[in-house]
C-alpha cells in the first residue's frame, strides 16, 4: 500500500482535478485506488459524489472528520470508517469542513510527540493509521490524498503519512516562490519527526500502533498550463518558466535531501496538463474523469479531445509510480 499527496502552498493550481484524474485513470487500470479528501473545502468530494451522497455520508458519519473526532474530542482513538465506493475498485473517503478542528489539537500533540508523550504519537499520527486503516478494509493499493494549500499541522500529518509527494503547480511566479516555502516546511517536519522517534525508541516507549518513516518523496512537479496568468507577458512566463527546473532542485530536492529524504534520479517535471477548459466542468458535473466522459455528454470533436486525455492522464500517472518504486 503506497500513499501519495498532492501539495502545493498555492491554491487554484488544479491540484484536486489533476489528483482526481489521475486516480481514475489507474483505476481503469485495474488498480485499487482510495481517494483521500484532506482538504476542509472538500472541492475532491464533490467532484467523486453526488450532493445527496455527500449528505448521506455527513449522516452516516463516514467522512475524514468523523474518523478523527473520537480523538479530537478526547474520547478515543481514530475510528477506521467505510469508505464510500464510487466505482469497481475506487473509493472516496469524503472531506467534511470540520476537518479544520483537527489543527486545533495537532500542534499540541506535536510538541507532546517531541518529548516522547504517546498521546502526541497518537495525535500526529492519526491521518496516518486511518488512511491506511480505511485502505486495508477495502483492500486499496493506492492511496491519493488531497491536500489544502496551507502549511497547517493536518497537513503536516498527511505529509508524515505520504511515501510520496506530487506538487501541481502553475508556471508563474507565484508558484515559482512557493517551491522553497514546500522544500522547507515539508524538510522541517521530516527532522521533527524523526528527533521525536528516535527519543521514542530510546526509551522504549510501547505505543501498540507503528510509526509512519516520514520520509515523503518528492516525486516531482506537474505544470499545469491552464493555471498560467492569463494577462502574463510572453517574456516574463519564458523566464519563470526557465526558473522551474532549478528553482525545484534547490528549494524543494536539496533541504528534504539533507534531511535524508530519498528522491527520483530524474528532472523534477512530470510532465504537463493543457488548458482543457470546458471539459472539466463537464466532467465535474458528471462526477467523472474527463476521459469517462460519453458521446451524449461532450460532443463530436469535444468528444474526441476527452477521449484522449486518457493517455495523457495515464502515462502520468505511470511516471508518479515509477518514480515512487523507483525509490522505495
Ligand atoms: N486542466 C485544466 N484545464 C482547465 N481548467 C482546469 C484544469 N484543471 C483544473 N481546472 C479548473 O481550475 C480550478 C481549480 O482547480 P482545482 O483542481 O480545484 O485546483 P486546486 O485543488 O489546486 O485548488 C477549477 O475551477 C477547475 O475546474
Ligand atoms: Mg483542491
């Protein structure tokens, strides 16, 4: 089971549609993929459910929040809910805006983990265990987790959680300067984490549950054109563009290499996603990836044009795990 984030400082960079895709198109694979909507907005889980889903799982209690909030309230640990199953071999573990009272506990249960305390490992490691505990009942392969643009102590546990990490970005300036901001927190956390294990492991601290490595990979950066700042002049784009190779290499590869995080022996870029304006509402609309889209749906050469984001979406996603076994 390999879990996989998609993080980028900056919203709007197409990181839940790009994610969203992605899952699918490995999915039509064959494979076993749990999405994971890490977000408070829960933008992925209305794109995977319809509303009057997402009010049955509310109810039901089986989203991200209410597998947390036993230990958010103080009351127990994680529960390990039912993920809701939106095709043969894919499912959703819905978002919820409460996700957001987790933040409240986790820096304190950060500090606690740091001087050995076992609720603190409890606390920071809970998107951890319910991820992987949501996937085994399933049997999922592949967790994809969603997260908002925020250095944030949730995403701070998810990051712990990952084996590896995408980063959706647009080429712009904006995302240009927000590579370094990535490298260093995500490098920050994985020290933290590590002086707080370690300490554990000196004393022999019997906790009952394992520890994530917390060692996430960055696996690289996917550029999404149709985020470019339209009114952007022609020579200012080409100079940030030129900057997104390096800029990745110093700001994000090198503080989680000296951290001693492992990463691809290839060039930071994935590979791109071009404007596909109107299809992706329609997809969103439909609840579906913009390839499943039908002939009733997008039209004639509109038809033909979602059709074939199959491959493109496919051989990214091929990269993303190649990528990952290649540094497991
Ligand atoms: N490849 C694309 N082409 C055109 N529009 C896109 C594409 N990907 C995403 N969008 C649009 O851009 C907006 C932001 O996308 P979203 O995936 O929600 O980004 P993020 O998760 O980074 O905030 C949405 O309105 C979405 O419909
Ligand atoms: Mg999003």
């Amino acid at each position: 089971m390999q879990t996989i984030a998609f993080y980028n400082h900056k919203g709007g960079v197409g990181k839940t549609t790009l994610l969203f895709n992605l899952g699918i198109a490995l999915q039509s694979q064959g494979k076993k993929v749990l999405f994971v909507d890490g977000d408070a907005q829960a933008n992925l889980t209305s794109i995977a459910l319809r509303d009057e889903q997402i009010e049955e799982v509310y109810d039901s209690e089986q989203t991200i929040y209410h597998g947390l909030a036993p230990l958010v309230e103080g009351s127990g640990d994680i529960e390990i809910v039912r993920p809701i199953e939106i095709r043969d071999n894919a499912w959703v573990l819905p978002g919820h805006i409460n996700l957001s009272v987790f933040e409240e506990i986790a820096p304190e249960g950060w500090t606690s983990a740091l001087a050995g305390n076992p609720r603190g490992f409890r606390v920071s490691t809970a998107v951890h265990r319910l991820t992987r505990g949501v996937a085994a009942q399933v049997g999922a392969e592949y967790i994809l987790l969603d997260l908002g643009p925020n250095v944030g102590a949730f995403n701070r546990a998810a990051l712990l959680a990952a084996d590896g990490f995408v980063i959706p970005m647009s080429p712009d300036l904006f995302s240009l300067t927000a590579l370094p901001s990535v490298g260093e927190s995500v490098s920050r956390w994985v020290d933290e984490w590590r002086i707080a294990t370690n300490s554990a492991s000196r004393r022999g601290l019997k906790l009952g549950f394992d520890l994530p490595v917390g060692s996430p990979v960055p696996l690289g950066y996917i550029s999404q054109q149709f985020a470019v700042y339209r009114e952007q002049p022609a020579k200012a784009y080409k100079r940030w563009v030129n900057q997104i190779p390096a800029q990745y290499v110093a700001g994000v590869v090198e503080p989680l290499a000296e951290a001693g995080v492992r990463h691809p022996e290839r060039e930071g870029k994935i590979g791109e996603v071009r404007n596909l304006s109107s299809l992706i509402p329609m997809a969103q609309r439909n609840r579906s990836a913009v390839f499943e889209l039908t002939g009733t749906l997008a039209r004639g050469a509109q038809f033909t044009r979602a059709r074939d984001t199959y491959n493109l979406f496919a051989d990214l996603a091929g990269e993303v795990l190649n990528r990952l076994d290649e540094t497991l």
